[in-house]
C-alpha cells in the first residue's frame, strides 16, 4: 500500500480538544461519546499518533475549546446554538479537573498550544494558523474531538487557507455513528486530502526501513 509522506520540516500534528471533559471518565461530555469513541478506540489511537508523531520529530500543536468562565458570553448581543449549549453545560470549566488536558495528552516543551476558539474551528479569532506559519508547516495531520464539529470545522477552514490536511478517522470521535458517517464520509472529504486509519498514518511515519547490507 502506498501512504502519503510527512516531510517533518513542514508537517505537523494537530491535536483538537483533548479534555477530560470529553475523553475520560468522570467528564461531563464523555458519556455522550463513550460508546462510539470505544468502538473505534479513539483514545487509544490519539495516544499512538501522538507518541508516533513525537517519534518521527513532528511538531505538535493544540487547537483548544474555550473554557467555561463565568460570565462567558453574558454581554454577547449573538450567540450560536453550540455555544449557548457549552456555556449552559459549563463545558471544560476553567480552573476545574474537566477543563484539563488529559494526562497523556498534557503538552511537552515545544508544542504550540493556539490560543482557545470560541465556537468550532480550531483557527477562527484564534492564532494557530500564525503559529504554524511561523513554523513552517503547511501539512497537517488532524485527530480529536468531535468529528462533525471541532473537526470537520477545522478541517474546512485549514483548507481555505491551503494547508494539505489528512484526518485520522479512528482517532476522532462523535457523539453517534450517524454523525460519524457524515462528518467522515460526506463533509470532510471536500477538504481532506487523505482519511486514513491509525494503522496507515504509523506506517507513514515509522521509519524507513534500512536495506541489509550485501555480503
């Protein structure tokens, strides 16, 4: 099988919302993508492609939700359905366990972590595609949560500004199998240029194998 490459000059991984409050027990969020990000095992996999990314030298960026703060939004003439349901829910309550990055995911020194988004994509009112200009990245390699939102939401913007985006689908999650199937088979592949298992993108990262030498 042929993978896509990584140049790790101008490839990085981009890591959406990995809070307790969505991907461990005892987060509010979690409950309402247990069952579909176990039947994929999504942690897991998020777990791989982070630890074969650092492997292969990536640099690893964090596109973040905003946290709940009171008073969020409370002067706001508008506000979208998904951030009147986040503030109503107090979603990764700032100051709170919830609003933590969970452990394995905590960034290590030289990540970027962009400044939080206030509704979906990871690069509106916020500066990550700054921080991955400055850095030279024009690839990116997306995993997290939730796939028909935050992801796909993503996703579409980092095309619109001409990044070549591949999605890990078994280590992103959502809150049915039904939104799955159209965040991953419908939406996001207008604007991914690859859709690949955990399986493929370790293969693409390992490295090459070394011929043995003739005798």
């Amino acid at each position: 099988m042929t993978y896509p490459s990584y140049d790790k000059n101008i490839t990085g991984l981009l890591v959406v919302d990995p809070y307790n409050d969505f991907i461990s027990e005892g987060g509010n969020i979690w409950p309402r993508i247990k069952a579909v990000a176990e039947a994929n095992n999504c942690v897991p996999h998020m777990q791989q492609v982070l630890n074969a990314a650092r492997a292969a030298e990536l640099r690893v960026f964090y596109a973040m939700h905003h946290r709940y703060r009171a008073g969020d939004y409370s002067s706001w003439k508008y506000i979208a359905p998904i951030q009147r349901a986040a503030w109503k829910n107090k979603s990764f309550e700032f100051g709170t366990w919830r609003g933590e990055f969970r452990a394995e995911f905590v960034p290590e020194p030289g990540d970027i972590v962009a400044s939080e988004h206030w509704c979906s994509s990871g690069f509106a009112n916020t500066d990550l595609d700054l921080q991955l200009k400055k850095h030279g990245i024009h690839q990116l390699i997306v995993i997290g949560l939730i796939a028909h939102t935050c992801i796909e939401a993503t996703v579409r913007f980092a095309a619109e500004l001409g990044y070549d985006v591949t999605v890990i689908k078994d280590a992103v999650a959502d809150y049915s199998d039904e939104m799955m199937h159209a965040a991953l088979e419908f939406n996001i592949p207008n604007y991914a240029s690859a859709i690949v298992t955990t399986e493929e993108i370790l293969a693409a990262l390992a490295p090459a194998a070394v011929e043995p030498t003739a005798p």
